[in-house]
C-alpha cells in the first residue's frame, strides 16, 4: 500500500499536480464522499489545500507555482493518511463549510453535510417573514453549524443551541466563539425540549439521529467516526424525531414553523403519521427527507403525536453509547 501510495505522488511539486493525483488515489482506494464532499476531486481539494494553508479563493496561478519539499511532503501526508485510515477529511483538517460559513469539527460531533443550509441561506423564505424572526431554536445543534449559520442570517435573533452530549456543546461554544456570536447565541445541555421551560421561538429547527440502531454495523468506516448518539434513533430511526414533533407547538410562537430532517427515515415517517400534513421541502443543490409544519398544524396534529410517543419505547440520546 505504501509504494502505492508514493508511486501515485511521487513528482508532484504544485498544488494543481498534488490536487489532480490525490483525486486519482483518493478515487482509487474505495473511500466513501459524504461528509461534505461528494466526489475525490472535491476531498483532494480540500486536503492539499488545508496542507498548504491556502484559501479556495485564490488566484489560480497560484496553483502552479512550485512546492518546497516540504510543502509537498504535508500534503502527501495528508493524502496518505485519509486512505490509510478512511477517516473522514473534515476530522483531518478540523474543519467543515455549512451555508457559506467555516465551522470547527473534531470526532465529538457530527460533520456538517446537511441540506438545511440552503434553505438557511434563504432566510426559510417563503414560509416565514425574515424580519419578525427574532427567536431560533437549533435542537440536536452537534457543531452549532445550523443554530449559528441562522444567527448570521437573522441579524435580530438570539439562538439557542441544545444537545444532550456535553462533548458536542464544547464544540458548538468554539464555533459561538470563532464568529463573535456569544452575545446572541447560547449552547445549553437539553435532552430535546427538557431544559427550556416555556421558552417559544419563531423558529425550531433539527438535524436530529435518524438511523435505524440496526443499520448502524453496516455503515461505511468513515460513518463510523462519528459519534454514535448523533446518528442512531432506536430500531426505526424515529426516537427524537417523534419527541420532537409532539411538543414542538408548546415551544413556536404564533406563525412559527418546525423544521426537520429525517433523510432516509422519510417513509417511515410518513407511515407512522399518514395523515399528518408535512411539508416535504425540494432543495436546489440536493437533498431529501426535510419536513417542515407550521405551528397551527401541529396543533392540530399534536394528539397523534402524543400518542405515537406514548406507545413508543423510546431510546434517549444519553442512553447510546
């Protein structure tokens, strides 16, 4: 493996030659692109330009300018290292891109990846008013990439980030941290709704676990760096999902909306709930399993919710290892 490795880089001196023959051997080696890239061009990107301490935005001839030796042996490194231990590249480098925005991620949270930044970056027009949104709720935050991306883009609004791992809001308070945003945005250990009393806000917004506990030994490696808790929902991926949708209309204000996503749990959702009215959102750029109800339809639909959760033997965050 490791001739192999070398032979595939040996000779490259710029960062256009490193990129171009890292996408080779990163495509060559039966990774998987997921964790916020989608393709190894993209990750060998990503990698030798972190190596190198160079910005995606630079002048492209500075692509061909000439490596020392040991510039060229920090991304050789690097390259090596993703396809010798199939850890995710975000977890390489520490850091991940969610609406637009750098965040810090380390093996205590989820990688950001989620669909949800396009529908940040438009403010959840048409559904809500932007400028009335002064209250956001990020619940199951990992990073703190959704609740501080909707900080960025409601200016009025003060967030509330919540998870129930303590790991995971060490992280998010580096983000709140990284963007001057800790008068406005506020990490709290909450098991879904637990810790916030009364409090309602405008918006609530969830990237919760949703993988079924069975399919969790068949996931590719690098899924498997992951923290467990932020993936796994008990035996149909529902767990928090349904928790979340029972008491959410106590938590929005008037006109308020919830929205969340239970990627591939989608049809097990709607078979749970096969009246319910979601709202299954449509994403430019991709992406799936993303429901979003306005406060009057969960009122509407919250006794079903109620119920399903009380027939369910639900497994809480703190109880995954």
């Amino acid at each position: 493996m490791t001739e192999h490795l070398g032979s595939l880089l040996a000779d490259a001196g710029t960062a256009r030659e490193l990129i171009a023959r890292g996408a080779q051997l990163l495509g060559g080696s039966g990774l998987v692109f997921a964790h916020g890239t989608d393709n190894s061009l993209d990750e060998a990107a990503a990698l030798v330009l972190h190596a190198l301490d160079l910005d995606y935005g630079i002048d492209d001839r500075e692509l061909d300018r000439a490596l020392t030796s040991d510039q060229v042996r920090q991304a050789r490194e690097l390259l090596e290292l993703r396809v010798r231990t199939r850890k995710p590249a975000a977890y390489l480098t520490h850091q991940a891109w969610f609406a637009g925005m750098p965040f810090y991620v380390d093996e205590r949270v989820l990688i950001p990846r989620s669909p949800l930044a396009e529908l940040v970056e438009n403010r959840f027009q048409p559904w809500i008013d932007p400028d009335t949104v002064r209250g956001v709720l990020d619940l199951c935050t990992g990073s703190g990439c959704i609740g501080i991306a909707c900080a960025h883009y409601f200016p009025d609004a003060e967030v509330i980030l919540t998870d129930i791992a303590p790991d995971a809001l060490q992280v998010a308070a580096l983000n709140v941290e990284r963007h001057d945003l800790a008068g406005r945005v506020t990490p709290l250990r909450s098991d879904v709704y637990a810790a916030l009393g009364t409090q309602r806000f405008d918006i609530i917004v969830s990237n919760p676990p949703y993988v079924p506990a069975g399919e969790m030994a068949g996931l590719a490696a690098e899924f498997r760096y992951e923290p467990a808790q932020g993936l796994v929902a008990g035996c149909d991926g529902l767990d928090v999902a349904v928790r979340i949708l029972a008491d959410a209309a106590v938590h929005l204000r008037e006109r308020g909306i919830l929205v969340v996503e239970v990627g591939h749990a989608q049809d097990q959702l709607i078979g749970l709930f096969p009246d319910a009215p979601f709202l299954w959102l449509d994403f430019e750029y991709g992406g799936e399993g993303v429901l979003l109800l306005e406060r009057e339809q969960l009122l509407a639909g919250g006794p079903q919710f109620a119920a399903a959760l009380q027939t369910r033997t639900v497994t809480h965050a703190s109880d995954v290892e």
